[in-house]
C-alpha cells in the first residue's frame, strides 16, 4: 500500500537540506474522512501541504498546533502534528463559496511538551496572500532561512533550508556555500522534478535527489490520525459547568458527540459524566 512520506536530505557542498512531502494518498484519506466539497479540498490542499513542514522542526517530546484565525473570510484552520509524522485537521466551515486567496486574521503556533505550559506563537495579518502564510511563520517563529513551494496539483510540497555555518563540514575542498536564491536557482531542476512525482516510494525518490548530489538522511510516514475516543468526549463533557452538564442528560440518558476532527460518533452516557450522589 502506497503512504505519503516525508523524505529529507542534505548537500554538504552548498550548505542546504530539503524536505520533500509527496502528499496524495494523505489528501485522499483526509478527502473520504471529511467528504469536503472542492474548494474547502482545495483549501487543504495548499495550507495543510505548506504547514506539515513543520514536522522538520519538531522536538521528539513535542507536539505543534498549527491555527488560523481569519476574520475576513471567516474560518477556522486547525492542524495538530506529532513527531512520528501523525496528524490531525479540520476546517469550520467546510461550504466555502469561492476558495480564499487572502487572510485577515491571526495566526497562532502552540508546541506543546508534557508537563509543561505551552508556548504559543500569535501573528497578525492584514490581506495576506495565503500561500506565504506558512513560510512567514517559519521565518518569525522559528527564525530560519527557509522556503517552502508547492507542485502544480498543490498534493505536494518542498521546502528549502539554509545551514548554519556550523553545521556544514568545511573540509571539504570543492564546499561552495550558497544563499537560498541561488540554491532555488541551481536546483530548481531537482526540485520540480520531484514535485511531479505521485505516490511513488523511497527508493525512486534517493535516486532522483542523489543523481544531483544530496545525501538521504531518512524519511517517515505521514498519515491522518485522531486520538479522540469515548473518554476523551466525557472528560470533554466534564469541562462544562455542572448546571450544564444536568441539562445535557434531562431528556435522555445518553447523547451522540461527534469528534470534529476525523468525524467519530461516540454514544456518551449520562454515567459517564454524571457521578451518583453519595449520600
């Protein structure tokens, strides 16, 4: 069965690394799970390509959430993704008209590490255009020289990023260190090659990179996955003021909750949230 994946790789002579999401067998799953009309499917395509990028900068203890607020359109982007490449996403409301080409709004990058408080990130826009949101928030947030593009299809991405000095070995003799503008040019060859690429596997994509001298460093799954279940819903339920949580129950002793995030119906009891009196 062919899985999206994301691949990285290195060129020590130029000073970059790349990684590369070949996306359309996560886009489909994501498509049958929310069963999204075309242009909120289109809407998903461009900004959760551009934003599962941010899996090169997560910690192996954390987890991210990525938020838009936009008031101008009005709607609400949602992704959360874990280190092993897993993640999950909505978008409210999912009937848009016409496909947003701007922002106006607030975007907002939580990490997220047990036991811990998380950091949260909050960036204003003002008419945006919104295949820059995400390299924007790269730049401020993470404050690295990086760049992502998209494929044609928008099904995939790639993002370039610069290396620190240290991190490149200076003994090599032929070691040419270039920008980012001059990267893109040299390699853009490379790079649209293997934005056309569809459900392929690891081993075409290593030779595709290392015929122009990157090094492969590895790759992981990246697929669609929601943690929520019954407890998860009631402990939900509980966050509610009491007053409300007897209400929800004065009709019938159980009520459907569904997960917004990969549409489960969970059946919640009314013992499930209410505990008996102890007299």
């Amino acid at each position: 069965m062919t899985t999206s994946r994301q691949y990285h790789f290195i060129s020590n002579i130029h000073g970059f690394s790349v990684s590369y999401i070949e996306g359309h067998s996560t886009l489909e799953e994501l498509n049958k799970i929310h069963n999204i009309g075309p242009f909120a499917f289109s809407f998903y395509q461009k900004t959760l390509m551009s934003s599962l990028q941010m899996l090169s900068f997560i910690k192996a203890t954390e987890n991210i959430g990525f938020y838009i607020d936009s008031e101008d359109p009005y709607y609400r982007f949602k992704v959360e993704i874990s280190p092993s490449g897993t993640y999950r996403t909505l978008l409210l409301p999912e009937d848009f008209d016409d496909f947003p080409k701007t922002l106006t709004g607030k975007c907002r990058l939580s990490k997220m590490t047990a036991g811990k408080t998380p950091y949260t990130s909050i960036l204003e826009f003002n008419n945006h255009a919104l295949e820059e949101i995400v390299n924007e928030v790269i730049d401020k947030s993470y404050q690295t020289n990086a760049k992502i593009q998209l494929s044609k299809d928008e099904n995939s991405s790639l993002m370039v990023l610069k290396l620190p000095p240290s991190n490149i070995n200076k003994k090599i003799e032929d070691f040419n260190d270039l920008n980012l503008e001059a990267i893109h040019k040299k390699y853009q060859g490379l790079f649209d090659e293997a934005l056309k690429l569809k459900k392929t596997n690891v081993e075409e994509v290593e030779k595709i990179f290392a015929a122009h001298g990157l090094k492969y460093l590895g790759s992981k799954e990246v697929k669609f996955h929601c943690p929520c279940s019954k407890q998860r819903m009631a402990d939900n339920l509980l966050t509610l003021p009491l007053k409300d949580q007897v209400e929800l129950f004065e009709k019938m002793p159980v009520i459907e909750v569904r997960c917004d995030y990969c549409n489960s119906i969970y059946d919640v009891y009314e013992n499930d949230v209410l505990k008996p009196k102890i007299h």
